[in-house]
C-alpha cells in the first residue's frame, strides 16, 4: 500500500521533473569518441564478428549488423589490437596486443592475462602475431620471442618454446605441430619435448618441402589432408612429401595466411601502392580470388557459416562478400574519422574537433584526418575522403585549429599547409593567399601555415598566419581582411580572447602575445600588444604551451615548467606580472606542477582546473592550491598520459580529452551556472528507486548557489553548494544514513551580492 501512494503521489506533484538525463552519462564515468572506419583483424563467434580496429575492439552481429564498442572505457587492458581467436568451447573471445598482453572477453566481462607483457626477463619483441587453438581449448601463441601454449580451461600458461627470433603462426598437422618463423619453418611431434626448441626440427628443402628457405613475414596453416604455407610469398601446399605450388606471389606481400570454414584464405597486397587480392581454395580444390577495390589493403579476414566473406582491411569501411560471388558490401558505423585531435571546441551543446598535427619541433605532421564535428548525437567528417576538393587545394593537411560562429555554425578550420577553410551549410570557401590576406610562410611561400584562430566578442576572425611576413591576419564580421605585424615575432599559434576582447596567442619562439585592436579595427595606429615571458613577465618558462581564461576572468598560462596565473585588470600595465600557484604535497612545498608540461587548460561549471599534461590530467581547485583528481593511464580508462586539447560541455558537464591515443569523454559533477535558475530545474534520477546507490544531480542552478534539502515536515536532512549550476546529493543524511520513502523538497537560492537572490523549489521522490 505504501508503494502504491508513493506511486500515486509522483503523478500528482505538479512541480516534479521526471525523465532522461541531458547527458548520457553517469557522473564519474567515461565515454570514447574513437574511430570505427577500418578493421585491421577480424575473427568469429556463431552470433557476431569481431573486428580489431587501430584503437578498439568493434563486435558487429551477423543477423542485423548492429554494433557494440569496446575500449579501455569498457575495460579493454590496452590499444594496439594484434590478433584475435574466438573459443566455442568456452565462449570466450581472445584478445592478444602488441605489448603480448591479453584479454579474455566473455560473458562476466574482461579478464586480463598480464604474464608475457609484464615479464621482465623475456627479451625481444612480445607481439603476437597469431593465436591458434587446438581442440578449442589450448591456445597456442605465436609471439615476437617464440611460442607459448594457454589453457583456455585453467587460463595458465603450459609451455613455452623460446626461438630467440619473431614467430609469426602456428598450426597442427598430422601430429606435429608446425611453426613459420623468421628463419623459416619448424616441426615437433605432439609428444615432443615442446620447451626444448633445439628439438625442433628445421624443415629445408628435404622431403619435398619448397626449396627455399622462408624470408619475410609468412604463414602456415592446415587445410584436411594439405599443410599450406608461404614461402617467399609463394603459397604452396605440402602433401605426402610432395609440395605444390598453388599461387605464386611475384610481385606481392602476403599479408595474411587463414583456415576458415574448410578453406584457405590468404591476403595479399601489392609491392607498389593499390589494391591487394585475396586467394580462397577449399577442401575440393575449388579456387577463387577477390581482387580490385573491394579487396582494398588486405589485412585478415573469415568466412561464416553463410559463407560470407568478412574482410579486416587498412582501407575504409568495414567489406563483406557474399561467395561464390565478388558483390561487396562496404559499410561503416557512426564516429569520428580518426583518432586524433589537435583542439576541440564545443558550441551550443556541438562539439568540433581539428584532428591535424603540429609537431615539437613546429614543423606540420602530415595528418589529413581533418576535421570531425558532433550534432544532434551523429558525427559528420571533413577530409579528402569526402571532400576532394580540400586535396585538390592543398588544404586537408594539418588542420589544427577550429573555431565556430554560434549564430549561423560557420565552421573556420585552420590548416598548418593550406589556409583557411569556411564551412557553412557543408560548403567549403577555401582562403588562401590568392583571395585573401593571408600569406605564405618566409622560406616556404606556397604554404599558408594557419597555427591558430581566434573569435573575438565582436565576431571577428583573428588567424595566426604563422611565419608570415605579417603574421596576424583578422577576417573581420564583415568580411573583411586585414594583415598585422604586431611584433617581430611572426611564430604565432593557438590562443584565446579574454573578458575585456585581448587576443592571447603563443609565441613558438618564446612567450605569449597579448594583443589588443583599440577602436579602429582596421587600422594599428592605436593598437595595443604586449609580450608575457620569463623574463619580463614572471612566466616560469618562455616556452608556453597552453592558455586558458578561468570563471573570474583570470588567464592561465601553461609551461613547459607549470603554470603562470595573470589576474591584472590592465594585462598592458607593465608592472602586471604571472604569479605561480605554490602548492604543499606531502609536506613538500613547490609551484603546481613544477617541471610538467601543460599542454591544454580547460574550466569546469565550478571554475575548477583541467590540466592537461604529458603525465596525466590534473583537476584543481579554482584557485589551484588543491588536487581534488588526477587521472593516468593506470588509475583511470584514460587512453594515453599525453593530453593534448581540453574542452568543457557546460550544458552536459562533459569534459572532452584528446589523448594522444584517442578522444574520451568524462562526466563531471558539474554544469554551466548563471547568476539566476535556469528555465527549469531537473533532478535526475527522479524518483529514486531502491537499486539506485549513486549520486543524486541538481540540474539548472546559479553557479555556486545554496542547496538545501528537507523532508516534506521541512526537517533539514543535507545542504550543500552547487558546483557551477549543479549539486550533488548522495541520497543520505548528515549522520550517513540513506533517506527513507517519501518526498524531500529541495530549495535552492543564488548567491547574489547585489540584491535579492533568485530561488527555486522542486522536489525528490525516494522509493524504498
């Protein structure tokens, strides 16, 4: 009965917000962005087919095609998928990397097998290259230092045979075991002494083995009463001490050697660039050979029990043959283009992403992975792909930075190679030397080197036209240009503009430009421009690597040695200097992050710190003085120590993090908050149920406004401050104790100290 009151009474309260969460999210938890464009390794289960993707695992089912994505996020140990076998016996899918660690996916989840990848004393290379399973339940592993047998059943290792020499597949036939290696083929009997590998016998040109010994990269594999193998990427097969050449490889790679629903699949790819072949013999002799684009760059591949050809390929889009036939099907699945990412803006809710590269030394990364957007929840990419246009201008290369008119979505995207390109409603207007102000770096004039951009609170375009004689170009609101030489210094890269309209950009040769237009946009004469360095300015180090204006208006600045805070109302005044954040940590006192690089900055609701360095991501206090989090790669999903580009989703309270192995998403506590209540007031979950044990959000809140939660009697049972326009409540009292059934309202009021604060009321259900 008391159920069914509480249930009556969630109908009936006007004011109650009951629905989905705006983010999709739990607070605490992570989310990939990662690229499902191209399947590198692929194997089987009756039910999906699995491909390893550059970062990621990717599980398709056969019937519909459904996806499911797995990544550290879902408890991957790693990237960098090299091999994969799936056991029907166990219904566990074999993971191996090229570290030689391994992961077992089954139905209670991911368990790690760390053995080879954490053993110190093995020397060489611990990559596997391939994993057989004998009688689906002994594994055996071919990897970078020899040969390892795992037991599926104990999940222990048996044996290992040490070759001193890469080891690339293995196969059983005819009682023995046999192996392909980088000095060509061996044998043992089932019975042998496996560890001793002086026992195995090396097979050269004797009883009717090819009469070559084996170089490069090559296979081995069982096919009935056949041991097929490549030699010198000839594919032949041994019977009855007689060996027969079935496809000569001249002029070819093997990629690949595969036993697959009762037939051989090998791989091939050209030795000059352009599309491969794949070669499929079955058990009555019966060949066929895929060849053309939708063979593409051959990389792995299996045949199901539809006899559907599913191929891993280095190119786009994931291929599926349909046999006898050579009709392909080619399809992808939402996400981004790549893996990268330079800088991330997020704009009304949509997130941008530039994927080129700049590296250390200041020279471009050749990266034309382009430029990834995220609206309305479906990711669309710009680059040459789809695009060739933007080859054809010469602009797809080493776009690094990003900006986004909020009025009308014009994307700006800045190339490192080719100027500038507009993107309005999917057109492209390409902005180069020829219709522009821009110009050609010194030294390398047919490349216009975008290194940054900028837009100011009046809409215009500010471009870091990097080396350039005039390195400053603006691209005013009304379409405009403009070319400046503020200082001597022409190494201008990414920046931000502050509260009072100052443009921020780094100086590659030391320091960071403060740069002001005055009142008349197009002209210098009362311009304003000011260097922050070490020197002159208290900076910790000239080399700046980041930048980033916090909640109060404040400029952080970060180093390659911490961070510089500059907090002047007049940043022009030269008695206005960098202050360091001195923090004590285990009774140690030092400047934050003294002697780290601080490659991104980003501000939460809260005004709390992200920075991203080269060892991890850093949260901080608002003032800096305390570490409330830090994430690596060992205490975290995070893909990669090395950040390279923070944004900040106010609306979700989405962190975006681009790693330097792939971008990931983390739900802060925190939103956006204004001075006032936003339209609505959201608690989600709403009604809380009895299963439900995690934090409680407070949605549409002043930044920093008072909270405060009573029973429906008005007894005070928990107040706390919002962070940014979000609080927190874990659904217990003061003393710990879990709230009992019923209705709690909670009252919430600004903090503001220039009259009366704006408040708001709405109410939480629990169910117990």
């Amino acid at each position: 009965m008391r159920s069914f009151q509480l249930l009556l009474l969630i109908f009936i309260l006007p004011s109650l917000t009951i629905g989905q969460s705006n983010s999709n999210l739990a607070i605490g938890t992570w989310r990939a962005a990662l690229p499902y464009n191209t399947g590198l390794v692929v194997t089987q289960s009756p039910d999906h087919i699995y491909y390893g993707t550059s970062q990621s695992l990717l599980q398709i089912d056969k019937s519909d095609l459904s996806p499911r994505f797995f990544s550290r996020v879902e408890n991957l140990s790693e990237n960098g998928i090299s091999r994969m076998a799936y056991s029907q016996r166990f219904k566990t899918l074999i993971i191996g990397y090229e570290s030689g660690n391994i992961d077992l996916l089954d139905g209670s989840g991911v368990t790690n097998i760390n053995d080879i990848a954490a053993n110190t004393n093995l020397t060489g290379e611990k990559e596997i290259y391939d994993i057989y399973l004998l009688d689906d339940s002994l594994a055996l592993l071919s990897c970078g230092f020899g040969v390892v047998q795992f037991n599926l059943k104990t999940r222990l290792f048996e044996q290992t045979a040490f070759t001193g020499f890469r080891t690339y597949q293995a196969t059983v036939f005819q009682d023995y075991y046999y192996l392909m290696t980088d000095e060509g083929l061996y044998r043992l009997p089932l019975t042998g002494f496996f560890q001793n590998f002086s026992s195995w016998q090396h097979l050269w040109a004797i009883e009717g083995f090819p009469p070559k010994i084996f170089s490069g990269q090559g296979g081995v594999a069982t096919l009935g009463e056949d041991l097929i193998m490549v030699v010198d990427d000839e594919l032949y097969r041994w019977r009855d001490n007689t060996s027969e050449l079935l496809f000569d490889g001249s002029g070819y790679t093997l990629r690949y050697l595969q036993a697959s629903a009762d037939r051989i699949i090998a791989g091939y790819v050209p030795d000059n660039f352009g599309s491969g072949l794949v070669y499929i013999r079955d058990l009555n002799g019966q060949e066929q050979i895929i060849e053309g684009g939708c063979a593409g760059r051959p990389k792995g591949a299996i045949i199901d029990e539809e006899d559907r050809l599913w191929m891993a390929d280095e190119w786009l889009n994931f291929r599926r043959v349909q046999l006898p036939g050579s009709s392909c099907d080619q399809f992808q699945y939402d996400a981004p283009f790549d893996f990268s990412s330079s800088e991330i803006r997020v704009v009304q809710d949509s997130v941008y992403i530039a994927a080129g590269t700049i590296l250390a030394n200041q020279s471009g990364g050749s990266n034309g992975a382009g430029v990834y957007t995220l609206k309305n929840g479906t990711w669309k990419n710009y680059n040459f792909f789809g695009y060739p246009e933007m080859a054809t201008k010469e602009a797809h290369i080493d776009i690094n930075t990003i900006e986004v008119n909020p009025q009308d979505g014009t994307i700006y995207a800045g190339s490192y190679y080719g100027g500038l390109m507009e993107i309005h409603q999917d057109q492209i207007t390409y902005h180069q030397k020829e219709n522009s102000a821009l110009q050609g770096a010194v030294g390398d004039e047919q490349r216009e080197r975008i290194g940054g951009l900028v837009r100011d609170h009046n809409g215009n375009l500010w471009i870091a036209n990097t080396l350039a004689n005039n390195p400053l170009v603006l691209y005013s609101a009304n379409k405009e240009w403009k070319s400046f030489r503020p200082i001597g210094n022409t190494q201008l890269y990414k920046g931000m503009v502050d509260n009072q309209n100052n443009k921020w950009f780094v100086l590659g040769s030391g320091g960071i430009l403060v740069y002001n237009e005055g009142n008349d946009l197009m002209s210098a004469s009362d311009d304003q421009v000011r260097v922050f360095d070490s020197g002159s300015s208290n900076l910790p180090s000239n080399k700046v690597t980041s930048v980033g204006l916090d909640l109060d208006g404040e400029v952080w600045i970060g180093t390659d040695d911490g961070i510089g805070v500059v907090r002047c109302g007049n940043v022009f005044d030269q008695s206005c200097k960098a202050s360091r954040i001195v923090v004590t940590q285990e009774g140690i006192t030092e400047a934050l992050l003294n002697d780290e690089e601080v490659r991104a900055i980003a501000v939460d609701g809260a005004n709390r710190k992200w920075l991203g360095t080269r060892s991890g991501l850093f949260v901080q206090s608002p003032d800096g003085l305390t570490e409330i989090k830090q994430f690596t790669e060992s205490n975290s999903p995070l893909f990669d120590n090395q950040i390279n580009t923070l944004a900040f989703n106010g609306r979700t309270g989405e962190m975006w993090i681009g790693t330097e192995a792939g971008i990931m998403i983390y739900q802060t506590e925190t939103t956006s908050g204004g001075d006032v209540h936003a339209s609505q007031v959201e608690v989600y979950p709403n009604p809380v149920r009895p299963e439900y044990q995690g934090p409680i959000a407070i949605k549409g809140l002043p930044r920093d406004g008072n909270v405060k939660i009573t029973d429906i009697r008005g007894k005070l049972v928990y107040e706390t401050t919002s962070l940014g326009g979000q609080a927190i409540w874990y659904g217990q009292d003061y003393t710990g104790r879990r709230a009992a059934s019923g209705v709690y309202l909670v009252f919430t009021a600004s903090d503001n100290a220039f009259g009366d604060p704006d408040t708001a009321v709405t109410k939480i259900v629990f169910i117990q």
